[in-house]
C-alpha cells in the first residue's frame, strides 16, 4: 500500500486507520523504517573500562537484535553483531571484562573491533578467512555520554545531534547521571505509532493533562520542524522552574520550562531544567507497546517541579487516552483524520516521514 501525506498540512489528511490495524503493515515497518533508522543504545559507562563489553539485545520482541558494545584497550567503543559468524551462536553472555570475544560452542574468536582471530580445525578450509568471518559493526554516534547505533541506517544521525546541540548543547551531557530509581517501564495496550503521534502534539495538554495545563502556558507553546527529529518548546509565565540559559542562546530572555525532542521513528528526548527523560518507544505487537522513561538527573534541586512535576501522572494519562483511541481506530468507520496546522505540524512530520520509508 502506498501512502500519501500531502506536504501542506492544511491539505494533508492522516495516516489511515488501517496502518494501525494491519499486521503487513506491522511487519514492514519493522524492515522499512526500524531497520534503516537509528536507536538510542544506552550510554557509554555499561563499558567503563578498555576491554569491557556489554551484550543486549535490540527491541527485544520486535527487533531482537543481539548485539554487544566493546571498549578495546585504546578505549575506543564499537556497535557489533552479538551473533557468531560460524554457526550464529551468541558470542557475548554477560557484561564485564574481557580481553577477547569468544564463542562458547566452537572457539571461535574475534578481538574488541570484531576483527576475526582464530578458530580451531578449520585449517583446511578454502578461502578462509574471508570479510565476512569478521563480526559486522554497526554505525556508532556518541552524543555526550549517549549511544546510538545505526542497523542500516538511511541518513546520518549527526545532522540529528547538531539540531538538538542548536539549545541543549550548553548542558553538561557527560555530567548527566543515570538514577535507575526514577526510571521506568510502562505496558501500553495500543500501537506503537499512537502513542507517538499523541506524544507530537501539545493539542491534548488543556484536557488531558490538566496538572501540566497548569504550568505551561498553551499559548506560546511551540513546534520546531526538522529533517529527522522536530521539538516542541513548553513555556511558562513561573520564572522559577526554568532553564538558565547562557548569554547568545536562541530562547535567551524566555522562561523556557521544557524541551521535548522527537528523533524519529520512536525516541524522545525531554530536557527539563533537573536533567534528561529518556523515552523509547519499543512495538511489541500489533497492539501491543513498551515505553522505557531513563532518567538522567544533572540538578537534583529541581526534581518534582514544574513542567516535569509528576512525570508519572501524566504519563498514567497518556496511557489512557492511547489506549481508548487504539480501541476507536479498530472502528469501520473511522479512516483517517486531518490536522491541526497550528497544533499538529509535529504528528504530520511524523506521518510524512512514516510515508516516505514505507513508500520506498
């Protein structure tokens, strides 16, 4: 099915019901747009010494690609394939030290850059060893103290980094400090794609949300277009629970509450004067969605206040109005909608790039 999201918004209808509903379309999403975009990895200190490595696994349940981050002994990081060149055995079990990658099953054995090393009985084999014996590396982007790793990825992430660098790049990312009490994980009962889409958009905010209604002022709120990641600005008329921003910035003189950014197709970014939320959105089935919020805590001080004073609330209220539209767009009659052109340039963004994957 090809889709057509027309580039003037006041024009452009949404995507239609039938994406959210139908498992091809599912599926193809998982080869189109997740496998030729980018994903938040995690941070460097899961390898915090040279030869260290840290095995994971990619959206498990939808990707599930095993792969395992390395530092060599120059401390260099490197993104590589966790699965075995001869049999396609996992190499990597558990994080840690280590001097070399080798497989349990046969001994084969690779060094930190996934280079091929040695692998036993093998001496008569033709043509060997050849590439593709070596374990494949991924595209690796270090943002701060942030990874990001690249399948077969259709553009290059650094035109992402300077666009969020262009207002948060004053901020000490290498300072920011993983604090897994604050961090959780949320099951919502509707596709992955709603959940985003209600995420781009403050439209929602005076009913939906009526504690952070409170705190933002609706009407200055504003959306920033960008090639592969947009930003919504929440302002506020309180001066108190702000950023302090430096001489020359962009938003100098404003009293800017939060940053939200949204790097497509399933990552936010939410800057709040006490730090970082980081949000992924992870598909588990058709109907099924996992929200991971990382919290990295740079100002303790200023926890629980203002736009980010119960993150938890408004993420309980997120979930509920998802889910209901999840149940409204299994309707027959439902087939698609239009936009807002002063309060949904971000959902249309996303619907756009959602098309043009899916189209090639």
């Amino acid at each position: 099915m090809k889709y057509n999201i027309h580039s003037d918004i006041k024009k452009s209808e949404t995507l239609p019901a039938t994406f959210y509903k139908d498992i091809a379309v599912f599926e193809a999403t998982k080869e189109k747009v997740f496998l030729n975009s980018w994903q938040w990895i995690g941070d460097e200190d899961v390898v915090p010494f040279p030869q260290s490595v840290h095995p994971f696994v990619l959206l498990d349940g939808y990707l599930t690609e095993p792969m395992v981050l390395t530092k060599n002994k120059e401390n260099e990081i490197n993104c590589l394939t966790n699965v075995c060149t001869h049999r396609g055995n996992l190499v990597a079990l558990n994080p840690g030290k280590s001097r070399k990658l080798t497989c349990f099953y046969h001994g084969r054995r690779f060094n930190l850059n996934g280079e091929f090393e040695h692998m036993p009985e093998f001496e008569q084999t033709e043509d060997f060893p050849r590439p593709c014996d070596n374990l494949h590396k991924f595209p690796l982007k270090k943002w701060g103290k942030f990874l990001f790793a690249g399948l077969n990825p259709s553009f290059d992430f650094q035109q992402v980094i300077d666009k969020m660098n262009e207002r948060v790049g004053f901020l000490p990312l290498e300072e920011f400090t993983l604090d897994t009490s604050l961090s959780k994980e949320y099951l919502v009962h509707a596709n992955w794609a709603l959940y985003c889409d209600n995420y781009l958009e403050g439209f929602h905010v005076p009913f939906v949300h009526p504690d952070l209604n409170a705190v933002l002022d609706y009407g200055s709120y504003k959306t920033e277009v960008y090639a592969y990641c947009n930003l919504q600005i929440g302002y506020t008329d309180d001066a108190t629970d702000v950023f302090n921003l430096p001489d020359g910035h962009i938003d100098s003189g404003k009293n800017v509450a939060a940053y939200y950014y949204w790097v497509f197709p399933n990552m936010m970014f939410n800057f709040y004067p006490w730090g970082l939320s980081v949000n992924i959105v992870k598909p588990l089935d058709l109907n099924r969605t996992k929200v991971s919020f990382i919290s990295y805590v740079y100002d303790p001080t200023k926890l629980n206040q203002g736009a980010a004073g119960d993150i938890d609330k408004v993420q309980r209220e997120d979930e509920f109005v998802v889910e209901h539209v999840q149940k409204g767009v299994q309707s027959s009659f439902y087939k698609a909608g239009r936009f807002s052109p002063t309060r949904e340039q971000g959902v249309h963004h996303f619907h756009s790039l959602l098309a043009q994957f899916l189209n090639d």
